[in-house]
C-alpha cells in the first residue's frame, strides 16, 4: 500500500472502493505488471500528477498478474491499461504509454472546478488518516486567503480535533465578533470552554466514581460533562448538567443552565439531542 493518500492498491475484494470514490472524483485505474517496461514509466508519471492535483483525482494500481480475474473482467489486452472511472462509470480507456498531456487532458475533463473540492480533498485526507496532510492544505490555502474566515474555522476545527487548543483559539479569536458569535466558530469556541474546563481534572473513570459516591458534588459532575463532551458522549453531558441544574441553579454562575446553552452552540439548533435537551431546559426553568 502506498504511503500517499491519493494512491492506493486495488484487488477484486476492494474494487468496491474504486466505485465509491468515483462518486466524489475521477480515479484512474492503472493495470500494470513487474515485467511491462512502459509501466515503469508510467507509474511515477501518475504518481506524480496525483500529488500535483491533491486529491483531485485518484490513482488506484492494479497488478495485472496477480488480479487476473479484475484484468479480464474489465477485458484487458495489453499493459498499460488506465481506465477512467467517473460517478461509477468507466469514461475514457487509455492503452499504452501516452503523453504526458494526455492524461492530464483526461483529469482535467472530469475533476471538480478548481476551489469547489478543496473541503471534499481535506475530508479525503482526514478518513485516510492523512490528518497533518489535511491540516498542511488547509493552511496552504488560508496563505492564499488570509482573510479567510471559513478557512481559518476550518483549520481551527481540524486543529481542536488534534488537541492543538492554542492555536485553534487564535485562529477563532482573530475573526470578526459576528463571525465568532454564529455557527461554526460559536460551536468550536463553545468546545475549546469545555477543553479548558477538563484541562488538570481527574480522568473519566475517577469522575464517575467520584459523582457515584457524591452525588451533590457539582464540581466534579462539571468536569465529567467536559470530560464527557470531549469524549463525543455528548447526551451523557447534557444530563450532567442537567442535574446540575436541578441541584444548584446557581452553582458557579449557573454553569449548569452556561454548560447546557454552550452544548446547544457546539451540536447546533438543529441536533436531535439540542431539541429535546432545550425543550427539557424550558420545562425545568418554567
């Protein structure tokens, strides 16, 4: 398997992959063998152009000695062979070593317009577990649009995910106020309260016995909830602080009615979760 992300490996039993990211881009399909002289040229020429298109397109090799059954389904006669395969159909056949310009020509014809990709190619990245190579071209790009406020939530997000709260914070704190006040950017700073909140606490498992032996203990039922939401266990969160609210209303500043409100920010109006929660907050408040 190839280290880059924009190249893989295909075999009958995966071949389901190709299909799937043809939805998103263009994948190139190349049939090569050990003893085909042109595929060695080929190879490092697509693997090149891969790298160059970032995502782009795809590049998926298949070894046509060992993958005779794929090679003769798809009716492969000579090698090199590059099909392309766009939205689940094959759209174009090359056979033999072509020009450069050539396959270019091909990606060109099919990949995205330029710019609409870049957050389908970050969200490639990401599912591979490229997550640096997606942090690298979101920074990349917001160099290009400094003043970028969708870039700059963006990188924040994929920075919060990697536990790099800092700069993640600088990021979100250098946008306009309206920016900062409306979703994404409130959901993320409502995150990082949570990440600040959780920061020196005991671990999960000695909240939880701690609450369990204490149950008016506030305190510690706050740091679980942070615990909690940083855990992706958000519902769990949500009944921390419920019943922190239904024990002290008024427990540091009303963190428990701030902490619900915070959740609501960071999942947004529209998650299953914030609608029964903010009907559940309603009823107790009135």
């Amino acid at each position: 398997m190839s280290e880059s992300p924009y190249l893989f490996d295909v075999t009958q039993h995966n071949f389901a992959a190709v299909v799937e990211n043809s939805q998103r881009v263009p994948v190139l399909v190349d049939f090569w063998a050990d003893w085909c002289e042109p595929c060695k040229t080929l190879t490092p020429l697509l693997t090149k152009l891969a790298q160059e298109y970032r995502g782009g397109f795809l590049l998926a090799k298949v070894n046509a000695d060992t993958e005779r059954a794929l090679a003769g389904h798809f009716q492969v006669r000579s090698l090199p062979t590059v099909m392309v395969i766009w939205q689940g159909q094959i759209v174009e056949q090359l056979v033999g070593l072509q020009p450069e310009s050539a396959y270019r020509q091909i990606i060109d014809q099919f990949h995205a317009a330029p710019g609409e990709p870049l957050q389908e190619q970050i969200e490639l990245l990401w599912e591979r577990g490229h997550r640096q190579e997606a942090v690298e071209l979101l920074r990349e790009a917001l160099h290009q649009e400094p003043a970028s406020s969708e870039l700059k939530t963006a990188l924040a997000e994929k920075l919060l995910q990697l536990d790099q709260g800092d700069e993640a914070r600088s990021l979100l704190q250098g946008l306009p106020v309206e920016e900062r006040d409306r979703p994404p950017a409130s959901g993320l700073l409502a995150r990082l309260q949570f990440a600040d909140l959780a920061q020196g606490a005991p671990d999960l498992a000695a909240l939880e016995t701690q609450v369990q032996r204490d149950p008016a203990d506030c305190a510690a039922r706050r740091q679980l909830a942070a615990r909690q939401v940083l855990a992706g266990d958000y519902e769990a969160a949500l009944e921390q602080f419920m019943s922190i609210l239904r024990r002290d209303p008024q427990f540091e500043d009303e963190a428990g009615r701030k902490g619900l409100i915070a959740m609501f920010d960071m999942l947004g109006n529209e998650h299953p979760l914030v609608i029964t929660y903010r009907r559940r907050l309603f009823s107790l408040l009135h």
